[in-house]
C-alpha cells in the first residue's frame, strides 16, 4: 500500500511569514499534486507536478517534486490569511487512481 | 453550470438504515471516484469507475456498493449504515484516472446515529 505522510499536521503562523510543508512516501509516484481545501468546501487543485526535480510557481507559492518523485515540498512567502486551509498532497501512482496525505491545516493569523 | 454536484450536503440517519449519496457531473469525465475524509486519515478511496459500467474497490470499500450506468452519475450506497461510517463524502471526476487532476464536489456529510 502506498502510504504519503505530510508534516507539519497543524501550522499557525502570523501574517507575512515564510513556511515549507512536507510531503513524503518511501513509494515513487508518477505525478504529483497539491490541493487546498477550505471548510465545508471540496479540494481545489493547486500545481501538477510531473518530472523529478521540477519546480513550480503560483505566485507566492513555490512547490517542489523531489529527483527521485518520492517527495515534495509547497514553499509559501509572505504568507497571507486567505492562505488559510488544509492542504493536501496527492501522489498519481501508475494505475488509475490517487492516494491522499492526511494534509497539514495551516493558519495565518492577520 | 458545468461541474460536480454532491446531494445531500447533510444527512442525518440511524445505524441498520440504507442510505444512497448522489453525485452528478456535467464534464463527461471517463473517470469518477468516491472518497470519505476523517480527521487524522486525509482523504482514503472508496470506489472509483473508469467508465460507465467498470467499477473498481479503492482502500476502504467494505459496506459500500456503487454503480455507474451512466457517465454522468455515480451514486454510492451504504447498504447497512454502521457508525464507523459516520464521515465526510467527497465525489470527484477526471478526465483520464491518474494522469488528470481531479475535480471535487462540495461533499456529503453524514451521520449516522
């Protein structure tokens, strides 16, 4: 079974701060993706990530596969509170379907 | 609109009861899944259908049953609703299974008392 931890489980941060969440699996992953859930709503795709090493922006957001597609990382600068929710890894494995990481609830204080 | 529609957001029911989520969507993805998020486990696969017709057992299937007779629908049953089911159902939809993102309804919490 593959199996993907995220760390931290809870983060609160004040507003303008820089924070790194962790997604990682002994298990390779064809692509993965980051999702960000807001209460009472579904999750909302961020990035893709595809290819060992590859790095993406969205704005403030900097998200990171790792070479060996084990493992990434979402980089947020200058954190604002609409970046308040629960954010979610997802790891594609090479059939048809996603396994989820428990997320990390982030909480940016104004 | 196009997208994903979950129904009910919320039920309430007793344990012994039958109970059906519905989900709907308007894109004509190939594939749909269903999902339940508890606090401390994320989110864990139910089923998933590749196509009308083609259904498949995810992590954690037992008690449930799905069907997909169109592209469009894919309800899940709990046929004898258990407590340990009381959760939150996520739906979601993608074009091609892994290799496309996927999209979520609003989800369906149930109780179950």
């Amino acid at each position: 079974t593959q199996l993907l931890e995220q760390s931290p489980q809870f983060l609160s941060i004040q507003e303008g701060e820089n924070l790194t969440v962790y997604c990682n699996s002994s298990s390779v992953f064809s692509s993965l993706q980051w999702y960000r859930q807001e209460p009472g709503e579904g999750p909302v795709l961020l990035v893709t990530v595809v290819t060992g090493g590859e790095v993406k922006k969205l704005k403030r957001l900097t998200f990171q596969f790792g070479d060996a597609r084990k493992d990434s990382s979402l980089h947020i600068t200058a954190a604002q509170p609409g970046d308040t929710g629960l954010y979610l890894c997802a790891g594609a494995n090479y059939g048809q379907n996603f396994v989820f990481g428990p997320g990390t609830r982030l909480s940016v204080l104004p | 609109d196009a997208g994903i529609t979950q129904s009910p957001r919320y039920k309430i029911t007793e344990t012994g009861r039958q109970v059906t989520l519905m989900c709907h969507q308007t894109w004509s993805h190939s594939y749909m899944f269903w999902y339940r998020q508890d606090l401390g486990h994320g989110l864990r696969l139910i089923y998933y259908s590749a196509a009308a017709d083609i259904t498949d057992k995810g992590e954690v299937p037992d008690g449930y049953v799905v069907s997909r007779s169109k592209t469009e629908n894919f309800p899940l049953t709990l046929e004898s609703a258990t407590r340990s089911q009381t959760s939150v159902y996520f739906c979601a939809s993608s074009e091609e299974g892994a290799k496309q993102p996927q999209h979520f309804g609003d989800g369906t919490r149930l109780s179950i008392l």
